[in-house]
C-alpha cells in the first residue's frame, strides 16, 4: 500500500462514503472510543471472551521469561487485532476454531512487539504499570517476545492454514524491516515522509490487515473480499498511527496515559513532527542537538515544537489525512454484502478515528 497525504479521492464511491463518514463523525463526535468499542465488544463478546481464555491458558511456568509475558497480557488492552479477525470472520460463517486460533495468535504478535519496544524504548511504563523488562530485566523481556512469536507462528500452523502462515512470516518480515528502518532514523529527523509511511505500515497497518484477511478466510470469506478487508485493515492502521501521533503532541497527558512528545523523546519522528521541519528547517537541527545521546528534550525546544504544530497548518493536515484514509477505508468496504459485521467495521474505524487516547 502506498499512502499519497496529498491526493483526496475522487470517485464517485468515494465521495458518497465521504459524505457519509462526515455525517457519521458530525453525530457520533462526542462518542468516546471506549463506549464505542463497548458496544462493537458486545456484538462479538463471546468471540473476545473465548481468546481471554486461550491467552490466559499460554504455558505458565516459574521463569522471568514466562512471568514477563503473563505480566503483559494480564494487563488487558483494547483487543483491536483479535476483534477485528473476529469481525472479519463473522463477515462470512461465523468465528470458527480456526478464526479463534487466528485472534490469538494476531494479539501474540502484538504482545511480542510490546516487550520488544519496551526495550528498545527504554519504557518504564505499559498500559499503567510497570512494563515487565522494569520488573523482570530486558533480557527475560527479550526472549518472552520472542518466544510469542514461536508461539503464534506454531498456533497458525495447527489451525491447519498454511498458506496464512505464509502470509504471517511475510507480515513479520515487514515488520522487521519497518524496524530496522526506524532504527536508522532514531534521533534524527532527516528521515522523509516516505520513510515514515513505510514503517507504520511495515510496523502497524501490517498486522492490522494480517488480522483482517486471516479472520476472513477463516471464517470462509472469498479470496475476493479477504482482500479488500486487509485493505481496509492496513488502512485503518496507519490512520490508527496517525492518531496517535496527534495525541503525542497535542493530547492532553493525563486523559491520554502518556507524556506528551514522548515519541520524540524516544528519538522517533512523526507525521506531524515531519511537517513541522518542512515549515520551519532550523527546528530539526534543534532537535537533534536537543536529543544527543540521551534522546532528553530541552524545555525550551519543546515550547517552540509546540508553537510551530500549533501555528501553522499541520494537525489540521494530519486529521485530514486521518480522515482520508478512513473514507477509503469504509470505500473498500462497500464491497462486501451488508451485514451486521459491515457495519460494526465501518463503526470501529470510525470510533478509531476519533479516539482521544
């Protein structure tokens, strides 16, 4: 997928959806993602209750490697990968055995990641607690990511889909390389825009459309609209990214669960951050003086961040493209047949754009 922040959709399907999701935000703006959510949990409540079980069943044993990721996952989260194989899969027959063992292993993969960015990160806190590389050391936070990725790999494999375990191995080569790329850039902004759209979908939207298109084809979805619902998925995710990228410099800190600008802290740098440089080119040289090796942001610098997102155009550039991507998301869509799992898609990408945390 190639994502052009410049070009708004033109066709007449487009502009119909459009219409429509500026009609839907209209009304549902006030909605927050939780109560959101909460309703589309319900839809699939069993399906969701059913991966809790499997993810609390992982191996348990007296080790800081198998403590670490029981430590995580008794945290919760939102569950958005697991639902949405849940949803793609009720798009077709329904959440089979084999759509059940593609939620969990798509929320593994997820975890795995987690425990490895704690890391790199240098995280102190996930999700409101003490992340589990604090509690039990960065290695048993390593190796517990990487046997989750053993572990999901090996569930896909015994749900008996071969050609999704393809497709996985594919997605964590993606992944891998969206890493890497990030890696290269960490503490500087001299990477482009385009570097930036390849490690969100590399990093994020892969997964999402992973997850997607597994749920379907297990839930005996054609080929056809398997396709269009990954992506939908890998279009949902980077406007997922997106959003989060405007609550790292715009959120209110206590409302949203982290400090804001902790991306640049942690030397990454963000779609709006990107277009900030492009307005103003001394403010990069600033930053990365203001990193150094520490990747600690000076007070003063972070006012003059602040003064140039704020001044200029650029959150109101970034939420349109937030919101570009959700029209042609819900676009492809429209595709599929009506159905109360269509719908509750359309409401989550929804509900995702206009998350306030």
């Amino acid at each position: 997928m190639s994502i052009d922040p410049t070009i708004s959709p033109t066709s007449r399907a487009s502009g119909e959806v459009m219409a429509r999701l500026q009609a839907i935000a209209a009304e549902r703006a006030s909605e927050g993602l939780a109560e959101k959510l909460l309703s589309l949990r319900t839809f699939i409540d069993n399906d969701l209750r059913q991966v809790e079980e499997d993810l609390a069943a992982i191996e348990r044993k007296e080790t800081p490697l198998h403590r670490s990721v029981h430590h995580l996952i008794a945290m919760g989260g939102k569950r958005l990968r697991p639902m949405c194989v849940a949803l793609a899969a009720r798009v077709g027959h329904g959440f089979s055995d084999g759509a059940r063992a593609m939620a969990v292993a798509v929320e593994v993969v997820h975890n795995a990641t987690l425990l490895h960015d704690d890391v790199v990160d240098v995280g102190d806190v996930r999700r409101g607690a003490p992340a589990a590389r604090v509690i039990f050391g960065n290695a048993a936070s390593i190796f517990a990511g990487d046997w989750l990725l053993v572990d999901a790999l090996d569930r896909i494999q015994r749900a008996g889909h071969p050609a999704l375990l393809i497709r996985m191995i594919s997605t964590l080569k993606e992944m891998l390389d969206a890493e890497s790329l990030q890696l290269a850039n960490r503490g500087s902004m001299r990477g482009s825009v385009a570097d930036y759209f390849r490690v969100v979908e590399g990093k994020t939207a892969s997964l999402f459309g992973w997850g997607l298109y597994a749920g379907a084809i297990a839930g005996g979805v054609s080929v056809e609209h398997a396709e269009a619902l990954e992506r939908f998925g890998r279009k949902v995710g980077v406007c997922f990214q997106l959003v989060d990228d405007l609550l790292d410099v715009g959120g209110d800190a206590a409302h949203v669960g982290k400090t804001v600008f902790s991306d640049l802290r942690e030397g990454k740098s963000t779609y709006p951050l990107l277009l900030a440089v492009e307005r103003d080119p001394d403010l990069a040289a600033m930053i990365e003086r203001s990193m150094g090796d520490s990747l600690a942001l000076d007070p003063e610098l972070e006012r003059l961040a602040a003064r140039a997102l704020r001044d200029g155009d650029v959150l109101d550039r970034c939420r349109a493209l937030a919101l570009k991507l959700t029209t042609e998301a819900l676009v492809e869509l429209h595709s599929l047949p009506p159905s109360q799992a269509r719908d509750a898609l359309e409401g989550m990408a929804i509900a995702l754009l206009h998350r306030s945390k």
